[in-house]
C-alpha cells in the first residue's frame, strides 16, 4: 500500500476535502463528487481503483475511499449571456413611431421642436422630457416616470395618434392640438389663433420636410454605383 492510499484510508471526509484543495486550489471542474457527509466537490476527473478512488484535480490527484462517495454528478456549466444592450434613441423611435402607425420622421421632428431632444428638459408651462407632456397628460396615460425617455416616447407617440384619428389624420390640426389643446382647435374649429401655435405647427412641418428630403437624399446616394476609373491602356514605346 502507497502512503498515499494509507492517508486515503484513514482520512475523515472532512480532513479529505481539506487535501483535495491544498492539492488542487484552482480546479476547473468537469464532474461533481457527492460525498457521504453531504458535501459536493469538483473535480476535472476520477479513476476506480478497488476499494479507492482516485480523483483528478488541476495539478495533481487525490485518493478517496470508495465507500465515501455517494454519487458522481456531471457538472451544470451554464454559459453566460450577455446583456442585450440599450436601444439608441433612433431605435426607441422607430419602435414607439411603428407601434403607434406614425412616420419615425414625423416622431422624431415633433420631438426636435419640443425639446430639441434633452430628456430632461421642463418647459415654463411644465411639460416635461423628450415629448413635452404636461402632468395631466402624463397622468391620463400612465406615464410613471416622465423623464424617462423610453416611457416620454412612448406616451407623446401614443398622444399623437390620439389626436391624429381624432383630427382625421389632418396632422396640422393634430399639431395644434398638441400645442394648444384640443378644446383650443375644437372651440376655434381649426388652428387657434395663437402665434405660438401657428409658428410650433409650421416648425414641426418644416422639420419633417426637412428630414424626409435628407431621407430620399441618402436613399439616392446608395443607389448610384461607385464611379471607376477607365482602364488605362498599355502602350508600348518603339
């Protein structure tokens, strides 16, 4: 018999589990041992040997009694995911203007005149964030956190098709509503006569104007191959 069968032997589990970690403290475990008294110890791998066994550890191996062990488990190795990243705002956008049936541009240019895309901008009348809610409004749609630029979105987008259909799809109407309240163009049966209103509702238009003119700018320009140079022809000198 090894001497290192007899300290196998005579070990208690516990005094075990002490020499499998000074034999192997950094073990990368494959399989799991179950011990008798309940403990669970990684090992990369074991061999029977009679009434012993032999486990593999980083390093080195350890012997074991056979009767001490209960069971050998496969280890659960559980790979890691990685966290899905935050949406940009264009892509917040696209999302809340798609489920609200709005143009991303439309959102996005109501959005530049609002607040000029500050999240956390308050405005004298109080309207709050990316969109400019007003506490009432918040409220009625269950904005909790107004600042929040995920939630603004989503609540100003929801506002807009509101108004929209309330409106039917007259965005300049839509617009003022936004702006002055739609008690405003419903008593004035049209855009109120308030120089704010009028000049928010023409920003906004020319806004998207502008941007959808950018849009079929840069769809051209991909559509239009790369320019190539001619070949050069070889010529040979006499």
């Amino acid at each position: 018999m090894t001497a290192k069968h007899s300290i196998a032997r005579s070990c208690t589990p516990g005094m075990f589990l002490t020499l499998l970690f000074l034999a192997a403290p950094a073990a990368i475990s494959a399989e799991t041992i179950v011990l008798r008294n309940g403990q669970r110890l990684a090992v990369t791998g074991y061999e029977r040997r009679g009434d012993t066994m032999r486990l593999q550890v980083n390093g080195g191996a350890v012997d074991v009694p056979s009767s001490q062990v209960v069971s050998i488990e496969p280890e659960e190795i559980f790979t890691a995911v990685k966290p899905l990243p935050e949406p940009t705002l264009e892509e917040s956008i696209r999302d809340v203007a798609g489920r609200n049936q709005l143009d991303p541009d439309f959102v996005a240019s109501v959005i530049s005149v609002e607040s000029g895309f500050n999240p956390r901008a308050v405005s004298k009348k109080n309207a709050r964030g990316l969109m400019q809610l007003v506490p009432g409004t918040s409220a009625r749609l269950e904005v909790k956190d107004v600042f929040d630029p995920r939630q603004n979105l989503d609540g100003g987008a929801r506002y807009l098709r509101e108004l929209l259909d309330r409106y039917g799809q007259n965005t300049a109407l839509a617009l003022a509503a936004y702006n002055a309240g739609p008690g405003r163009v419903d008593r004035e049966r049209g855009i109120p006569s308030i120089r704010e209103t009028r000049d928010y509702v023409a920003r906004v238009l020319r806004e998207w104007r502008r941007r959808k003119a950018n849009a079929e700018k840069e769809k051209s320009n991909r559509m239009v191959p790369a320019e190539t140079s001619p070949r050069t022809k070889a010529t040979k000198n006499y």
